[in-house]
C-alpha cells in the first residue's frame, strides 16, 4: 500500500483536505475521488487536452500533474464556470456558436479557450487557432470553437 | 408551409450538460460495488496461445478474478453482426495486435493493471497477414477458422465475401479513351475522443450493460443469446457517445465484461485506452483497381471496377461496409455499363468496422480521381466532365434502385459557383472539385413515443442515439412544430432498453428521416386524440376542428394545442400518449436486400496551395454543398459537414497506422497518430445545403452528415495534381509524398 501524503487545495471555490496516494493523477483525484467527471480522459499522455484544467490560473493537462503536486492549489473544472446556475459567456457562446457536438472534449475546449482569454483578452484568429491547438475535437468544430472564443473575447475582452 | 421551430438554428438539445460537465458519459458512471478490469494483450498480431500462467496475477492483493477464454463456457461462446466469429476473449489463438487473452477484474484500476502485467501468455508467432497481397497469396494461413462457414466456397481463402453488382451491356470498342489506374485509401481509426467504455452488473436475475454502443438493441440481442438469457433480462443503457462515427455501432468487450461481472457477482466496468481503441476499430482500408471508359465527349461509356477491401481478423460489419459501400461505386452518374467487383479480404489486423461514409469514400477516392484524369487526357474542364455525366432528377442511373432523388446538378454548380470556378485563379493556387453519393438506410424500423402532459410540456423517448449528430434536438423541433410546444420544454429520453421503444439502429444517416418520420407519426396521433377529447368537450363535430402545426382550429378561432390540453383531458388530467412507427421494408430480391430510402448527395471543391520545396499543402478555401432536402436545424446541418470535411482532411491528408514487419501497430494513441487541429483548417471554409423540400423525412428532409466526407480526398488529390502536375494515387497526401512526387516528376 502507498503511504498517503496530506494536500489541501481549492477547487470550483471549495476547500478540500484530502490524503491521496503519491502516484496519483490529478485527473484521477478529480475523477475519480471526488466525483468532478466533467474533467474527461481520452489519450493520457498529455496530447488531446480533454483533461485540461486550471491550476492557480493556468491550463494543465490534468493527466500529466500528481495529485500532490497540486497541494496548495487553486483549481478550476468545468464544473466550476457556471455561477449561480448561470452560464458564462464562453459556455453560452459555445452553444450559440454550435461550437459543441458530442461534448466529450468540450470542458476540456472551455478551460483552454478560458486560459487563453485570460492570457491575451484580445486574441487574432491565428492566435486563437494556436491556444486552442492542443484539444482534439473528431467532430470537426475547430472553426465553431475559434468562432466562439473570438466573439467572446470581443464581447467583454476575455472571461471574467 | 409557416414552419415555427423546424428550420430555426436552435441550440442543441443536451448542449447545456455537455459545457457544464454534469453529462455522464459511460467513463464518468460510478455503480456501488464496481470494480475495475484492464484486457490483457500480446505485443503480436498472430500468435498461437501455448499457455496462459494467471497464478502471479491472482496473487496481487485487490484481484477477484483473471478470466481466459478457458474460464468461459466452452465451446468459447461466439458473437458478431454478420456471422458469429469473435470469440468472447482470444480462443488459442490471438489473430490481431491487441485481442485480448484475459480480462483480470480488481477493486482497483491499479491493481488490475498490475495484475494484467504479470499474466504470463507462452505463444508461438505465426506469419501475420496485413497487407491485401499478402492475405490473397494461398500460402498465408487462413484468419478465419473454415468450420465457422461449412458451406462457404470461399471458405480455405481470406476471402469472406466477394460483392458483383453490374448493369448494361459492355462494349469497350465504344470507348475512345480508357483510364486505367490503381488507388489506395490508408488503414485509419474513427478516433472518437471518447474511447469506449463498458461497465456490466448482476440485475436479479439478469445482467444490466452501459456501454458507449450505437446499436442498443443489437447489444442486447447479443449479450442475451451469449448468456442464454430473455432480451427482457438483459438491460441495456447507452449514455450519449462521445462520437461514434461508425466505430460504435456494434459489440466489442461487453460480453467479455458481462461474463466477468456474472462471474464475480458485482458490477465491472472495462475503459479502454485510446491506444486500445485504435485496435478495436478501424475503418476498411481498401486498394481499387479502376477501368473507366469514356466517349470523346467525356460521355461514360463504362466503369470497370474492382475493389479489394482489407477487413480485420473479426468481420463485425465490415462485409456490409464492402457490399454497400460499393454498391454505389459508380456514382451519382448516368454509366452505360458497369461492373463491379468488391472484395472482403480477412487480414490479420484490428477487425474493420463501420465509419462515416461506410465504405464509399474508399471506391470514391478512385472514381472521382479517375474522372479527373479523364478530364485532363481529353482537353474537357473537371467540372464539365462531371455535369455531362451526372444524373438528373429521376433518373434511374442504378438501374434497380431508387432514381436520382435530387437536384444534383444544381448542388455542383453551387459549390462550383462558392469556390469561382471559373474565375481566374492567382499563381500558385490551384483548384479541384469532386461529387460523392451515398445510399441511406435500405431497411429499417423506428418505433417512437411521444407523451403531452398536462401542463403543456411534452417527454419524446427515441432509441436513436446521439453522439453528436444532433438528433435530441431534431426530435425535440418536431415535436414542438406539430404539437406547438416551447422547443425547451421538450424532454428527449434515450438509450435505455427497458424504457424506450424498439429502434433498428442509428447509422446510414437514418434518424432525421426514419425516426424523425416515426416521431412526426406520434404526434399525429395525439393531434387525432386531442381533436376526438375537443369534439367530445364541446359537443361539436370532429370534422369542425382541425389539429396540425401547433394549432387548433375551431370554427370560430383557433388556439395553440397547449391552451387546449386542459379542457382535452377532463377532470382525471393525465397525459396524451402518441406512438410512432416508422418501417423501411427490405426487398428480397434486391443485392442489398432493400433499395435506398434516400441518397446523400455532396459536391466539394478547393482551393488551395503547395509548397514546392517542403510538400507542405494550405487549404485557401474550402466549399462543401450537399443537397439535404429540407435542414430541420441548419446550425446543426452546417456542423455535421464542417465536421465530415475535417474528417475527410484527416484520411486525405495524414492519417493511416504505420505497421512493423511483423503486422504490429507502431503508432498506437495520439502521439504518432495525427488528426486534424485547429492549426490545419482550411483559411476559408463554406458549408451550404441545396433544399427543395425533396426527400422523405419530414418536411421534405433527407438524412445527411456523411455526405460531406466521401468527396473530400479527390476534390483535394485533384488540386494537388494540378498544382505539382502528376497525379497521387495513393492516401494519405502527406507532405512527403507530394515531395518526393515532385523530386520524381
């Protein structure tokens, strides 16, 4: 048996304090130990981003960080956009925009497109093109997505 | 006709689970109880099983079971769609990269990965046949066992089936040119990003299934002739996949799961690997042999075809992918004679399945590519040769099938129009254009139910699957033109056996029109009942009220259904029940064994650039045009074919599985096998859709979204020859191959 290591970290604004195995994915954490399954898995080895959530404000593919690595973290899923029942403006536009088909990539599509804003509220096509080039989508909706992160970012100048 | 909500680009129905995470996919299902399991595999594409030793992996504390074809009911019990082939877990013989041996079954996911690592498999490598030529060449041993088809005259070769379909009569001295080439089209993935998933659970007295599956009700058709069980034991519950584009229509690990679970008396669940995926299931790849012979004019005088189709070491539905997918070889044009001859080939490699296009964009890429030549050797513009020789509507260009059931010349000259053929072009850039048919469903049956309640919402339960096509929302716009119900207040239930109505299956394109046309039925019938419990309510004649889009009319005004319900159902409330049927019949004598309910129809053109020096292609702009008939949700109709053309990128540009001398997968997961990004769009891309309200479905609606892709590597090999003036035979068009075509040329 591993021995486990204390963390503590918030995630979607709630503070946890969690004793978790040394080799331990994030993802798994997130999935598995505490139910947040909007953080998918596809390839595990860091390639198709549908893992990808913010750590202290940046995108991580959540299948390549350990659990502990988190420790202290602020972290923030899929689960954690919407506020007071209300969607943001990213998952609005994603919807308006028909920027989501099966779905399976897209919480892992927002919280890159929310990284991205956050970087650089005012992205080119190209640019966004390039944030967005490490999340796989096989339904083919890369041109809807890039639709959808430029409206927003034109809106209010990137997710608040 | 006003339509109200049919037409509208609504937003899709599910769409808000799907960006809040709260959608459970099969991976995301937590069952009390359940343990893990992890398939275990030999790096070798065929080997004879000498022994499997499980005594170190029982030992690893957390393993409940480690399941071999031994521990299963023997003779190892068979499955598959066209002929029972598969063995529930490799039966003493493993037959391609990646067939399981074992199942171990863990209370942890870890513990059954580290157990399945100390499963020890003795095997003796055989030769492995995955190339055509080498499953053709009768000194290879044969995959598939012949006891399995007694009375097959194919059975001693790695031929499973061979498909001959012809018309006209054939004189070659008619020809005045005739092209003759060969083209290949890559072994490649369907690559959902949702890699499959099963979970199965002891229920009483018989077994509950989650599966990613497309196909429900053949899941549970199998699971139940497998464990010997009623189909009303057997529950099948299929969460929305996360993509399925063919791949997930039929079984693949859930009987080796359900056996597990029976087994141990507790819920399993098996979630593949995306490297596991790719060996699961792939498209067919497929090498065609084409003689087209023209008139001077470019008049088609005949198409000479023969394609050899490279299915895996399990038919699946492969078989059907080659008979159908050829079956239409021809194209959407009218041929004086043609013969065709496809060819099912048995290979040592992960078994074939269904994807997006269902075999037709394999012959297509040799079709439309040899149309081009054509053009070329006679002096006649590509898109002229293709208009002379395109079907009008009406005409019976298969002469047993149904007639050309669209405008589609006018989808040509439209996209001909979007990418300015005719203009004249800026050096450096080059064009091409190419057309694709499909047939939809030659069979089918869709039952449907739709509830009114009493307040005026309405519950649709449909055993379509959505995977991403759509079709919750399709449903959910019907129901709300006909029954004049807000499109948000309707509930759409799928993909649970026990609770929705019997449906065929969803693929061919199928749902918009046959369970659309179901659904459309349902709601007639609640318009009928409602119009009897009016006419009862206020004492007038059922033929002085009239029900239909939403509306009813009485003879002095008129009221939209949901301010009638009330009044309709009377003191006790309750609920109107509609239910649908909707049956495409087969044809006996037809070679397909029903003619086609309707044909997708797709014009794609390009425009692009090559780097000379590197291969390197840009797309400058791309056109996709298909004819639809009548786009129930436009928004959702422009998603499928943008998404059908990044699709078809993939496999025109760089995907295929790179195999080692022994027949094993290098390339395995997302590293080494490259789909599209949202770095390689076209720089432009236009989606349109031809709509005369034509097809069969409702409102005049076609089924649509593989259309898109069957067209998309000929119409962009075309460009290329253009720009580097030697033709490609062979897929994918990677940068290094057009490089070294030029160094060649």
């Amino acid at each position: 048996m591993e021995k486990l290591i204390p963390v503590e970290m918030t995630i979607n604004n709630q503070h946890y304090s969690l004793q978790v195995p040394p080799s331990m994915r994030l993802l798994d954490l997130l999935r598995e130990k505490l139910d947040f399954t909007g953080t998918k898995e596809c390839c595990g080895i860091g390639e198709c981003g549908v893992c990808t959530v913010l750590v202290d404000g940046k995108a991580v593919d959540s299948c390549l960080m350990l659990a502990v690595e988190a420790d202290g973290a602020t972290i923030l899923t899929a689960e954690g956009l919407a506020r007071d029942g209300h969607l943001s403006d990213l998952q609005k536009t994603f919807l308006e925009k028909g920027a989501v088909q099966c779905g399976f990539c897209t919480p892992g599509q927002l919280m890159s497109a929310s990284y991205l804003l956050s970087q650089n509220p005012h992205p080119t096509r190209e640019e966004v093109e390039e944030g967005m080039a490490g999340n796989l989508c096989r339904c083919g909706c890369y041109e809807r997505i890039v639709d959808a992160v430029l409206t927003v970012s034109g809106k209010d100048g990137g997710e608040k | 006709m006003n339509l109200k909500t049919v037409g509208a680009p609504l937003v899709r129905n599910g769409g808000h689970e799907r960006v809040t995470g709260e959608e459970k996919y099969v991976a995301d299902i937590k069952l009390p109880g359940m343990l893990e399991s992890k398939l275990v595999t030999i790096d070798s594409a065929h080997a004879k099983i000498l022994s499997i030793d499980t005594s170190q992996a029982r030992k690893v504390p957390g393993v409940r079971l480690v399941m071999t074809a031994a521990d299963l009911p023997q003779p190892v019990p068979r499955f598959g769609p066209q002929i029972e082939d598969r063995p529930v877990l490799a039966d003493g013989e493993v037959k391609y990269h990646g067939e399981p041996v074992a199942l171990v079954v863990a209370d942890t996911l870890e513990a059954a990965k580290k157990a399945a690592r100390l499963v020890h498999v003795e095997y003796e490598e055989l030769p492995a046949a995955f190339t055509i030529e080498k499953a053709l060449d009768p000194s290879t041993p044969l995959v598939m066992d012949p006891s399995l088809r007694p009375n097959d005259p194919l059975a001693h070769t790695n031929i499973f089936n061979e498909h001959r379909y012809s018309w006209g009569q054939f004189d070659e001295s008619k020809a005045e040119l005739v092209v003759e080439n060969t083209y290949s089209f890559p072994m490649m993935t369907q690559f959902c990003i949702e890699p499959p998933a099963f979970i199965a659970a002891p229920d009483k007295d018989g077994i509950a299934i989650w599966s990613t599956i497309q196909h429900l009700y053949w899941l549970q058709k199998i699971i139940a002739k497998l464990l010997k069980l009623p189909l009303s034991k057997v529950h099948v519950y299929a969460p929305d996949p996360g993509g399925g584009f063919g791949g997930k229509q039929h079984a693949k690990y859930e009987p080796a799961v359900a056996f597990a679970a029976l087994k141990v008396g507790q819920p399993v669940r098996l979630v593949l690997t995306l490297e596991e995926s790719f060996q699961a299931m792939r498209r067919t790849s497929c090498e065609t042999h084409i003689r087209t012979g023209f008139r001077k004019d470019g008049t088609l005088v005949f198409q000479d075809i023969v394609a050899n189709y490279l299915l895996g070491a399990y038919v699946d539905i492969g078989d059907r992918v080659v008979g159908k997918g050829s079956y239409a070889g021809a194209g959407p044009y009218r041929t004086q004679a043609v013969r065709i001859l496809a060819k099912s080939i048995l290979s040592n490699t992960p078994p074939a399945t269904a994807m997006r296009g269902f075999g037709n964009p394999e012959v297509n890429w040799a079709v439309e590519s040899n149309m081009d030549e054509a053009a070329r050797l006679l002096g006649i513009d590509r898109l002229e040769i293709r208009l002379r020789n395109l079907a009008k509507k009406g005409d019976k260009f298969i002469p047993y099938d149904k007639p050309a059931d669209g405008d589609w010349p006018q989808t040509v000259l439209k996209a001909a129009d979007l990418i300015g053929w005719n203009k004249p072009l800026v050096a450096g850039h080059h064009r091409g254009i190419a057309v694709g048919l499909k047939l939809g469903p030659t069979t089918g049956l869709s039952y449907s139910l739709v509830r009114l309640l009493a307040d005026g919402s309405a519950v649709v339960a449909s055993g379509t699957s959505d995977m991403g096509q759509g079709a919750r929302s399709i449903l959910a716009q019907i129901v709300s033109e006909e029954l004049g119900i807000p499109y948000e207040s309707i509930e759409v239930v799928m993909g649970d056996t026990s609770s929705v109505f019997y449906d065929q299956q969803t693929s061919a394109s199928r749902s918009t029109v046959l369970m659309g046309n179901s659904v459309l039925k349902a709601c007639h019938s609640i318009q009928a009942q409602l119009k009897t419990r009016l006419a009862k309510s206020y004492r007038l004649e059922e033929s002085q009220i009239s029900v239909e889009h939403g509306v009813v009319k009485f003879p002095d005004h008129e009221e939209p259904i949901p301010k009638t319900i009330k009044t309709a159902l009377g003191s006790l409330g309750g609920e109107i029940i509609g239910v649908g049927e909707e049956r495409k019949e087969g044809e006996k004598e037809h070679p397909l064994g029903g003619s086609a309910s309707f044909y997708e129809f797709n014009c794609t053109a390009v425009e692009r650039e090559v780097n000379k020096a590197t291969g390197d292609v840009t797309i400058l702009r791309y056109v996709t045009v298909s004819d639809v008939g009548k786009a129930i949700n436009p928004m959702q109709v422009h998603m499928q074919d943008e998404g059908a053309a990044v699709q078809g990128l993939g496999h025109t540009l760089m995907e295929h599985y790179i195999f080692d001398e022994k027949g094993r997968i290098r390339n395995l997961g997302a590293a080494d096998y490259r789909i599209l990004t949202s770095m390689d769009l076209p720089k432009e891309f236009v989606s349109e859709t031809v709509e005369n309200a034509d097809g069969p479905g409702p409102y005049g609606s076609k089924g649509m979204s593989e259309g898109a892709i069957l067209c998309v590597s000929p119409a962009v090999g075309s460009s290329v020859n253009e720009a580097i003036g030697t033709p490609i035979r062979d897929l994918p068009l990677t940068p290094e191959r057009i490089w070294q075509a030029l160094q060649e040329h």
